[in-house]
C-alpha cells in the first residue's frame, strides 16, 4: 500500500466463505432464538452443529489453492485450512455436549448458541489472519463471546464471578497485546505479516522499539493460552463457567491463540528468534511445572483439569521454544489429539452432572466405575491419554514434541518436561483411583438418555484412540499444513527459523 | 510540529498509568477504567506513529480500536451488573467464591 492512500482492496467473497457461513449462522440463531421458546432449543442447537458443518465443506474445497486474500490480511493455505477444521469441530462438539446442558440448567438457547458461533467465527480469523490488526480483531470477537458465556448462567453467583475475573484479566491481556501491535507498526511501518518478516529481514534502526512491541504482544497471547505467570484467570473462569463453555475455553480458545501465536512469531518473527525463544524457555518451565503442582493439590474435578490445561499450555510452549519446523509440526499435531481428549473429559463431566447434583469434587466420582462403567471407562482412557500413556494421542504428542525440543538442544527443558509429565500421573490417576477402588460418591443419569452426549464421548475417545494409534496421517497433515504456511510466506528454502 | 517522540512518551505514560490502576485499584469499575486508559494510550501510539510514517493507516487501526472497546464496554458493564445483582459488591477483593 503506498503512503498517504487506502488502495482499493481486493475482495476475495471465497476466501472467507466459511467465515461467512459462521456469522450468518449466529446471526439466524440469535434471531430465532428471541422468538423461539426454551423447548425449541435443541432444535437451535442442532441448527448450530449443521451450519459449523456446512462451514468445513468450503474450508476443505480452498485445500490446494494457496494464496493471500484481501491485500493480503487473509491467509488461505493448509495451515489455516487445519485450524479452521479443528475449530469447528471443537465448536460443534461443544454444542453437542451443551444440547441438554442448556436445557436443564434453564439458559437462553438462542443467545448460548450464538455466542458459541460468533466465538467460533472470531477462532477461525485468528487461525486465518495474516495481519496483526486483523488477528486483534479475531481475537476480541472471540473474546468478548466467550466473557460472555462464561458468565452465562448469570443468576449463580459464581458464573458471575468467574466471568468478571475472566473479562477483566483478558481485557488487560488486550491492552498489552495493543500496545505491542502498535509499537510494532511503529518499528516496522506495516502490520501485514508479509512485509513485517520482509522488514524484519532486512533489519530495521528501530529495534528497542521493535523488542519492546514484541514483547508486550508476547504477554498478551501469554494470558491468551494460559501460561505463568499470566494464568491466574484460568482456574476460577473454568470453574465457575457452565462446564461445556469450560471445554470450549479448554480447548477453542487455546487452539486459536496457539494458531496465531505459531503463526506470528513462528513463521514471521524468526528473524527475532533468538530473544523470544529464550523467554518463551522460561515461561514454558514455570508454566509446566506451576500447572502440574497445583493440581496436585485440588479437589475439584473442573478445578483439576484447569490446571492440567495450564500444564498442556507449558508443554505446547517448550515447541514454541525449540522453534524448529519439526516442533511446530508437533504442536500441531499436538494441539490435534489435545482437543479430541480435552473436550471428551468435559464431556464426561458435563454427562456426570445435573441440576442440583454437580459433579464438584473427585471425591463425589467415587464407585463411578460400578454404576457407570462405560462412562467410566471413557473417563479412563482419556486421562491416560492427558497423562501421556501410549499408545493413545496424548502419548504421541508429547513423543513429537520432546523429540523436536531435544533436537534443537533444549535437553534441560526437557528433563523438566518429563518430570513434569511423572507428576502429572498422580493426579490423573488419582481420579482413576477414586473411580475405580473407592466406594461412595452420587449417582449419575445414564449416558444413554442423552444421545448427543453419547456420540460426543465416543467422538472423542475413536479420534483419541486412531490419533494416537495410527499418527502417521495426521503427522502428515500437520507437516503439510506449515509447509503450505511457509511455502506462502517465503517463496525460498523451508525453515522456520535461522539457528 | 511536536516531535513524535513526545506523543510515544506521552502514550507510555498512559499506558504506565492503565497497568498501574489495574494493579493496585480493587473496584472492578476503576479496574475497567483504567484498562480502557491502556486501549486509548495504543490509540495515540497508533495515530503518532501513522504520521510519523506518512500513513493513514495507523489513524484507520484507531477505529477498530474504538469499535473493540465499546463491544467490550459493552460486555464488561453486563457482567459487572450481573456480578452486582448477585453480590452487592463490585470489590475484586470480596469475590471471592473462587479462589483467585
């Protein structure tokens, strides 16, 4: 864009089809929803799971057909296209595990629903954009819905409670996250991410100015994926949102933040990498190592598995701290099989609960494993797979991620990684325990009174168990989707970063 | 012409002031006021330095700011009211049916 003029744009309607798709979805929701009555709201629901599915057909048909939309602020390539697919499936995940949830718990189904779709809609524009305002902008839409859905149950107090926490820390994220954005401009005179890494390449005489923004933007997707010490807001938000949107922060959010976190200091701040790499080090030991001693000591299922998602946060940042193409291809591959397995042990605890009876505390699992064994059973499976058991995905994951981090010599990190993973198996298999060998505990409504439960469960323990089991396919597909990325970016040799 | 180094002085001080409120102010409301200091002290950071180079863009990116920060205005006061109606306080240090 030449000084002084806003050159005409150019308009790419297909690029962003599937975004298109989303919003007039929520809109359609959001409109019904005001007149429909709270009878009508599986019916709202379901709408929502077809149109997050319509949305995959032309994400899947722009595969092989890599270009930059939009003067150049939109990315269309593998990359994006895999994002985009593991989002909406978390989001109509998400809605099938809310179907009866909402019902029973008495929410507004037209406004839920709508959130979860704009939400969803603000997900795909971070894993899309190719701009930094444009990644802010993707950003707060996501935000802002799920501030919202986290306070949606908005006459218990701690619904409440946990979306002020939420807004007001996230908020704060934003403003540093700004900040950044806008002493990046003002270092390198553009946000679009092609000519940032061109600038950057070239070298620029304003590089305090440069550090500074960079860093601000790295405290911002810090809070954004939960990691020490910005991750206060984590325990408290999970805990007191309704438990489905506690998934969907669990695992939306974070795919999201992640997706332009790789992308922005990934593949276009390499140049800068060996200063943020070397705090990205320190910010994944303490952020592994925090999560996984403080859930040692909760009580709280959901409590439990905030934590724990603080831990997966530091695992996924000793990738982003070897910054080789092989570790971010096992972040992506990672972030995969995370999301299959997070959101089946939100599910499995959304099933376990019912008005009046929440399943708070892991000792109210106990004999779970006798009155429900199929649940329980899911329940299992998928803690193993987050205590990194093979061979299901959790396991794999880690394997690629370790194995990337000591090729590029972080030996030490991952010794505390794998200490970490050790003691992470004492409170996964605590529940286990509880679970299994204890007596006790509330009783549960069948699994099979509830269908769109029950195929969101077995959803996630098949792509837990193939993920894991056959990775091949999906390693593939995560090494192509960064080869698309890079191939788009830089027209030269494939390397993320310069060591 | 003012140097543009004083309006990015002046912006960090804003920003400075934005970090510091949300620090060590515990109502919620005057927390919220400050982060909207730290949003508009990006926005004269983004305006500077848009002169600066010569470029309507950066004066173009204030606008998206503004828009986010009502949307968050928006949601921001829905759930302080919502904390209210359930609590009767809006102190961040008497919420505290989570453990912070």
């Amino acid at each position: 864009m030449s000084p002084g003029v806003l050159a005409a744009v150019q308009f790419s309607w297909l690029a962003v089809l599937p975004l298109g798709i989303v919003a007039l979805a929520a809109v359609a929701v959001l409109l019904a929803g005001a007149r429909a009555g709270q009878d009508q709201g599986e019916a709202l629901g379901w709408f929502s799971a077809a149109a997050l599915a319509a949305a995959a057909l032309p994400v899947l048909a722009s595969l092989g057909r890599s270009r930059l939309a939009f003067d150049g602020t939109v990315a269309v390539d593998a990359y994006s296209v895999y994002f985009e697919l593991v989002i909406l499936f978390a989001s109509a995940m998400t809605v099938l595990i809310s179907l009866r949830y909402v019902a029973e718990m008495g929410l507004a189904p037209g406004e839920y629903y709508a959130l979860v779709l704009f939400a969803a809609l603000g997900m795909m524009l971070m894993a899309a954009a190719d701009d930094l305002i444009l990644i802010f902008l993707g950003l707060e839409t996501m935000s802002l819905a799920v501030y919202a859905l986290a306070g949606f149950a908005r006459r218990q107090a701690r619904s409440a409670e946990a979306a002020l926490k939420y807004f007001l820390l996230g908020a704060f994220s934003t403003g540093f996250l700004l900040y950044g954005i806008a002493l990046i401009y003002g270092a390198a005179g553009t946000l679009k991410l092609e000519p940032l890494r061109a600038a950057l390449a070239a070298g620029t005489d304003h590089r305090t100015l440069l550090l500074c923004g960079v860093g601000l933007v790295l405290i911002g997707f810090a809070f954004k994926v939960a990691a020490v010490p910005f991750h206060m807001w984590t325990p408290d938000a999970y805990e007191g949102a309704p438990t489905p949107i506690a998934g969907f922060m669990a695992v939306g959010v974070k795919l999201a933040s992640f997706a332009a976190f790789l992308r922005v200091f990934g593949l276009h701040l390499g140049a800068l990498a060996p200063t943020w790499t070397a705090v990205v080090w320190v910010v994944a030991a303490l952020t592994m190592t925090a999560g996984n001693l403080i859930a040692l000591a909760q009580q709280s299922l959901k409590r439990m598995l905030a934590y724990s998602a603080i831990a997966h946060a530091g695992y996924l940042l000793v990738g982003m701290a070897a910054g080789s193409n092989e570790a971010a291809g096992a972040i992506l591959y990672y972030l995969l099989g995370y999301a299959f397995t997070n959101l089946g042990a939100f599910a499995v605890v959304v099933a376990l609960e019912r008005r009046g009876v929440e399943h708070e505390s892991i000792a109210d699992l106990r004999g779970l494993g006798a009155r429900a064994p199929g649940l329980s059973a899911a329940l299992a499976l998928l803690l193993l797979s987050l205590t990194g058991m093979p061979p299901l995905a959790g396991f794999v994951g880690k394997l690629y991620l370790f194995k990337a981090a000591l090729d590029s010599g972080l030996v030490w990190l991952v010794v505390i990684a794998v200490l970490n993973s050790v003691v992470s198996a004492y409170y996964y298999l605590r529940v286990l325990v509880a679970v299994y060998m204890q007596e006790g505990g509330v009783a549960v409504a069948p699994l099979a009174a509830r269908p769109a439960l029950l195929v969101a469960v077995g959803a996630a323990v098949l792509g837990t168990v193939l993920i894991g089991v056959f990775p091949a396919p999906y390693v593939a597909a995560a090494g192509a989707a960064l080869r698309s990325a890079l191939s788009l970016s830089s027209p030269g040799p494939l390397a993320l970063i310069a060591r | 012409m003012v140097a543009p180094s004083y309006y990015l002085a002046l912006s960090a001080l804003l920003f400075g002031i934005g970090v510091v409120g949300v620090l060590v102010r515990r109502n919620a409301i005057v927390i919220f006021m400050s982060i909207e200091v730290m949003l508009n002290a990006a926005n004269l950071a983004f305006v500077a330095l848009g002169a600066e180079a010569g470029s309507v863009e950066g004066q173009a990116f204030v606008f998206f700011v503004l828009t986010v920060a009502a949307a968050e205005a928006a949601v921001g006061l829905a759930i302080l009211i919502a904390v209210f109606r359930n609590r009767e306080t809006v102190n961040a240090d008497e919420l505290t049916l989570l453990r912070w």
